[in-house]
C-alpha cells in the first residue's frame, strides 16, 4: 500500500506541476494570437486615410469632369466645332503624324 501512496503522490505532484506549466503558458499563447492594439489601430487608421483620399480624389474628378462639360455647353455650336477640329490637330500633332495625303494637295 506504501508504494501505491508513494506513486500517487508522485503521479499528483507530476499532475501539479503540468498543471501549473500549462496555467503559466497559457497566457501567453492567447497573447501571441492578437497583435498588439497600436499596430491594430495603426493599420485601421491607414485604411481609412486611404479610403478618405481616394473618396476625395474621386471627387474632384466628378467635380473637373461636370465643369468640362458645363464649359462646353457654354460654347456655340461654331465654337465647339472649332474646338473639336483644333483638338484632333493638336493630337495629330503629339503623335507626330502628317495629314491625309489628300488634304495637303488639295489645300486650297
């Protein structure tokens, strides 16, 4: 019966000291799970900058384009035409290409 006392104590003090490992480690792997929360709010404060300057940059787009198109309906019909005409010239003009062969012989 000795014996049997003797292992159960040493199976209670082996049982113990796990227990008291696994208590003390235990913290510390939930803790390596989550990161820290300045690098976690870091990265949400990044993300909504980002997003706020693309909703902004996306803005004033809309806002550039709208004005474009209010220019134009500002123009006569003449003018816009004028302005059509003298944009594919300065186009033509930026790939460095030549009129149609046509055109330049029959200028007038």
């Amino acid at each position: 019966m000795n014996k049997f006392l003797t292992k159960l104590g040493l199976v209670n003090r082996l049982l113990k000291l796990i227990f008291v490992f696994v208590l003390f480690g235990l913290p510390l792997a939930i803790n390596a799970q989550n990161k820290p929360p300045k690098q976690q709010s870091l990265k949400k404060r990044m993300k909504e900058l980002e997003k706020k300057e693309k909703d902004k940059e996306n803005e004033e787009e809309d806002v550039a384009e709208y004005l474009r198109e209010k220019h134009l309906e500002n123009q006569t019909k003449e003018v816009r035409k004028r302005m059509k005409k003298s944009r594919k010239k300065a186009r033509r003009n930026n790939r460095n290409r030549k009129e149609f062969f046509l055109i330049r012989w029959f200028r007038k």
